[in-house]
C-alpha cells in the first residue's frame, strides 16, 4: 500500500516537473498577443482576460450582466 502512495506521489512530482520544464523553455516565446498562440499560452490568455475585464470600457460594452 505504502509502495503504491509513493508511485503515485512520484507520478505527481514528474508530470508538475515536465510542466515547469516545458513552460521555462519557453521564455522569450511572448508577445503582445501570444494568449492566441494556443495552449502553452494558458497563463498569457487568463492575464489577457484579467486585463479585459479591468477595462471599464470593456465592462460597459458587457453591459450589467457581464456577459
């Protein structure tokens, strides 16, 4: 049992790690407008709307529903 926590903390620890590799390769691989570039532009998209929705002229053409 105690073998199989440890696998699968293992597993856990390599598939963050991959991640973090993948994602520091990448820097200096930004622009302006890279959250369209896909999904290793995951946390560019998310700044981007954060962004978008602090622009009060983008709420207002949400209108009072924000959608």
């Amino acid at each position: 049992m105690i073998e199989d926590e440890k696998d699968i903390e293992i597993a856990r620890l390599r598939k963050a790690l991959y991640y973090e590799a993948n994602r520091f390769q990448r820097i200096g691989t930004h622009s302006p407008d890279c959250y369209k570039w896909g999904p290793q532009h995951y946390e560019c998209a998310m700044r981007h709307i954060k962004e978008l929705e602090e622009d009060p002229q983008f709420a207002k053409a949400l209108g009072p529903c924000g959608k």
